[in-house]
C-alpha cells in the first residue's frame, strides 16, 4: 500500500504543471532620450552659449593672426600667438566664474569626440590635398623611411626611458601602454620654425620637401602608434611574452598603416573614376554643369574614408591622407574650373579655422581641469 502510495504521488508530482513564475516586462528604452520642455529649453540655451564663444573665440584668433602677417612678426608662429590668447581668454573667463558673473566652464571645455570627428579630419585632408605631388612622388621613399621609421624609433625611445625611469622612480611611474602613447604623441614634430627659415633662406627644394613631407605623415603615424598601444590594452596580454606582445603590435600597425593607406587610396580612385565619367558626350551623371552638386560631391568623398576607417577599426587619419593625395592628383583634374577654385579655397580656409579652433581650446583648456605639474616628468622628456 505504502509503495503504491508513493507511485501514486510521484506520478502526480511528474503530471502537473510545474509553477511559473510571472515576469514583468521591463519597459523598453527609448531610442531617443526624452526631455521635458524646460530641459529642452536649458539644453538649447547652453548650445547657443557654446557657439557663440567659439566663434567669438575664433574671430579674435583670425583678427591676431592677420595683424601677425601684417606687420610681419615671423618670429612669432601663429600657433603660439593663438595658445596664448587662448590662455588669457581662459584666466579671464576663470575670473569671471570666480565673481559669479557666469558660468561658461562648460563652453571651455575641450571634447575629444569634438576633435577627432570635426576638427581633425579637415585639416588632415587639406594638407594631402594641397601637398605638391612632384617633389612629393620623387622624393616618396626617403620621406616615408623618416615618417614611419624615424617616428616609431623616437616613439620607443622616448617611451622606453620614460617606461624605465618611472620603474627607477627618477619621474613619475606610468605603466608601459601610457608611456608607449605618451612617446607616440610628441614624436611627431611640426617644424613650423624649420620651414620658414628654409623658405627665407631659399635652401634646396628637395631637402624641403623631404622635412615638409615627413611632417605631414609623421602626425598620421604618431596617431597610428597611439592607437596601436591602446589597442593593446583592450586585449588580455597577461600570458603573452615580450617578444609575442612586439610582434603583435608590429601587426597591429603594419594593419593599421597600410590597410588605411589602401583604404583611403581606393576612395580616391573611386572619386577619380566617377569625375572622368563626366566627360564626353555619352555620360549620363554631368556633374560639371552643376558646380554647386559637384562640389557637394567632393566633399562626401573627402569624409567617406574617415567614416568608413573608423568603422571598420583602421586610422581614419591616415586613411583621409592618402585619399587627398590621390583626389588632388587624379581628381581635381577632372572637376569644371569653378569646382577647383572652390575645392582649394574652401579646404583652406576649413582648415585654417580648424587649427585655429585646436590652438585657441588648448590654450582655454589649461582653465579647465586641475593639473598636476610634474617638474622631474618635464625635464627629463626634453632631455
């Protein structure tokens, strides 16, 4: 009876449905973020402040630099006049806080994002555009020996003695990815001084180039070899020797280096290829009677690699470079006469504003974190 008891049960037990639990939906997040009419109001307002300082900021840098090309102050580049504006324009905004007469901290910040997706780009592509191509070409493989080589070597050099000094406790420690990145940014040098005392002393054109060149790609390898050590962080190294970790970095830039330069090579051939079918009398796109759409177009393809390089995890730095080389050298020969004025004038003076906007936020940025100065740090880099 007992056994056929528990049968009986067990069976019970097996044939009724087992107790679910009632789960509530959780509300599905908005895709856009909703605000009420009074933040809406307050954003708005704190964007307007925001482009008003910027432009007010940047129509005085305009003003200092063309009283700098006026009464010809070449022993002052305008990238340092324009820091140093930033910087009074930085203290006097500090005081101003420090009365409560306005808050503009916000308005003086510095974005990354800000940087790398709207003041970069222009000025990256305005010097590859603008490059001269026939000392450039000739001259391609000592210039490109210098850029990649000449800046990787300072980059380990610098890096490694920072790297080591910091595990003596001589300066400040930083592991080694931060003094790797730190040695990559200021391997690139802007010789802005060399080249106006080459262009005053009328020194030979290729030893020009050669200096001018190198300074045009060393920032795009700079940036590449700041990538590539913060690509390294992201993944686990903590079972990869030494020498499994170079070799995996040497990769990662050789990826990164050629698989953007390609990149942005094959967009400017595509750009090329799409302005020649303009001409004759078969095409079915003429772009050339609309200056305006021509236009338009040129400059889609001048953002198309960067976008499409960061998306796919190469440089769009270096991508955008090689693809202005290839555009000012194929393309701008196929644009109507109207479109090339336009595309030269237009990238300069983008570009110009752009580095002037760069120069003048670094100056107001000094106002807007608390720093910390490391005085051995400083010594011993520039040693």
């Amino acid at each position: 009876a007992n056994a056929t008891h528990e049968v009986i049960n067990v069976t019970l037990h097996a044939t009724l449905p087992a107790t679910t639990k009632l789960v509530v939906p959780t509300p599905a997040k908005p895709i856009l973020p909703v605000q009420t009419g009074v933040q809406a109001q307050q954003e708005e307002q704190s964007s307007g402040m925001t482009i008003f300082f910027s432009l007010l900021v940047l129509a005085i840098c305009i003003i200092l630099v063309h009283l700098l090309i006026k009464y010809r102050l070449h022993f002052l580049p305008e990238s340092v006049a324009v820091v140093s504006l930033g910087i009074l324009m930085g203290a006097f905004i500090k005081i101003i806080e420090a009365q409560k007469l306005a808050n503009w901290k916000e308005e003086e910040m510095f974005r990354p994002n800000m940087f790398f997706l709207l003041l970069l780009p222009p000025i990256i592509f305005e010097s590859g555009y603008s490059l001269h191509k026939g000392n450039f070409f000739q001259n391609i493989g000592s210039i490109t020996l210098f850029s990649v080589f000449g800046t990787a070597i300072s980059a380990f050099i610098v890096g490694g003695g920072i790297y080591f000094l910091g595990q003596a406790d001589v300066i400040y420690k930083l592991n080694m990815t931060d003094s790797f990145a730190f040695g990559s940014l200021i391997s690139a040098v802007d010789p802005v001084a060399t080249i106006a005392i080459f262009n005053a002393l009328n020194v030979d054109p290729v030893l020009n180039m050669l200096v001018f060149g190198e300074s045009i790609l060393n920032d795009a390898v700079s940036i590449v070899l700041t990538n590539t050590a913060e690509g390294l962080t992201r993944e686990n190294m903590s079972d990869v020797s030494g020498w499994q970790t170079f070799l995996q970095a040497l990769g990662y830039f050789l990826k990164m280096f050629f698989g953007s330069a390609a990149l942005g090579t094959l967009t400017g051939l595509i750009s090329a290829l799409i302005s020649f079918f303009n001409f004759g009398d078969t095409h079915h796109i003429d772009l050339r009677k609309t200056p305006s759409l021509e236009f338009g177009m040129m400059i889609i393809f001048a953002y198309l690699p960067y976008g499409l390089a960061e998306g796919i995890s190469l440089s769009g730095i270096m991508a955008i470079l090689f693809s202005g080389i290839v555009m000012s050298h194929y393309t701008h020969h196929n644009l109507s006469p109207v479109t090339q004025i336009l595309m030269q004038q237009t990238l300069r003076t983008v570009a110009f504003m752009c580095e002037t906007c760069v120069f003048a936020f670094l100056g107001l940025s000094i106002f807007s974190f608390p720093h910390k100065f490391e005085m051995s740090f400083v010594i011993w880099c520039i040693v």
